[in-house]
C-alpha cells in the first residue's frame, strides 16, 4: 500500500526530473544520494557507463555521506530539497 509520504516522494521526483532549474552540483548530488537511498537503499552499486571516474567518485561520496539515512528519511529530504529549490 502506498504511503502519503510515497506519494510526496513521487510528486518530488516527477518535479524534479521535469525542472528546467539549473541547481548547483551539490544540490544535485544530495538529491542523487537521497533518491539513490530512497529507492535502493544503502548499498551503492558504481554506474557501468561511460560517465567519467571523477563524477562516479562524486556520487560515491555524496552517498557514503547518506548512508545513515533510513529509506523513509532520505524520500523525506529529497522532499525538502524540491520544496525548497524548486517550488
């Protein structure tokens, strides 16, 4: 059954995937992290594509620095983050 905070965590989501908004990179990096955990969980797998070693290093951090976060925190501060650079 869905949740009132899936739902939230969805709507986030199609706004910030739909958002013309140019954030700064750490912005995007948290909102990496917080979906990556929201949705996965914890454990990070490296992209397999042609992205450059230095922007995998970049999401790996930015999730290490996440990964305390429970599946329902993170979907809440990725929420706060479209809420507040997006709305």
């Amino acid at each position: 059954m869905e949740t009132e905070l899936d739902k939230a965590f969805k709507q986030a989501y199609k706004i910030a995937s739909e958002t013309k908004v140019k954030l700064p990179p750490d912005i995007m990096l948290e909102l990496y992290a917080y979906y990556k955990i929201a949705t996965r969980g914890t454990k990070f797998k490296e992209s397999s594509s042609t992205h450059s070693e230095l922007r995998n290093a970049f999401k790996m951090n930015a999730w290490m620095q996440s990964s305390n976060l429970k599946e329902d925190e993170a979907k809440k501060m990725y929420i706060e983050i479209v809420e507040k650079y997006l709305k």
